[in-house]
C-alpha cells in the first residue's frame, strides 16, 4: 500500500511563509497527478495547486502569485512552498497522488494543520 506523508504544518503570522512536504513510499514517477488540497473547519476540501508527470503545473485562484508546487523525482517528494500566508489560508492541508493505470489507483496524506494567526 502507496503512503503519503505531509510535513511542514505549523502556526505562522499573516505574511509568513510555510514549506510542505510530502513524502511518498513510492516513486513519484509513477504517479500521473499529484495535488495539494486543503480544507478548512466547517468547508469542502478544495484543490489549491496540481502538478502532473509532465510537469504541467497549475493553482487555484486564491493562491497564485503566492504558492508554489514543486517536486523532486530523487526524493520522492512533492512541495508546496507557500508565502505571503493569510488567515484565509488556515486549513488542514493533504496530498494526493493519482495513477491512472489501469487500473486507476489514488491516495491520501493524512494531512498537516496551517494556522496563520497573530
């Protein structure tokens, strides 16, 4: 069974920065998708940034200009590199990982809390 394990989660001030990883048990070139969703308390979990096999990379709305995905294929490691941190951007953070296959297979982290507060 695939794992996926975020890191990086933290309290931090509004106009801070945070890194998150997230680590896999498995080559992430095996991978097609790999997205970074977030939820906060009492909202739908949403997709805030997505990187494909081919590098393809793209951001919700909300964070442009202020995050960054990133990967490193060595460390079987995806980031998410976020600044400019609002109090909007509280949430429990997860990662996912789609293979298309066949047959098609996805998994979850378990999440990392940002809290960005004064």
């Amino acid at each position: 069974q695939v794992q996926l394990e975020e890191s990086g989660g933290g309290l931090v001030q509004p106009g801070g920065s945070l890194r998150l990883s997230c680590a896999t048990s498995a080559s992430i070139s095996s991978f097609n998708i790999m997205r970074w969703y977030r939820q906060a308390s009492g909202k739908e979990r949403e997709m805030v940034a997505v990187i494909t096999k081919s590098s393809s990379i793209d951001y919700a709305d909300s964070v442009k200009g202020r995050f960054t995905i990133s990967r490193d294929n060595a460390k079987n490691t995806v980031y998410l590199q976020m600044n400019s941190l609002k109090p909007e951007d509280t949430a429990a953070y997860y990662c996912y990982a789609l293979a298309f296959g066949p047959p098609r297979r996805d998994y979850w982290g378990q999440g990392t809390q940002v809290t960005v507060s004064s």
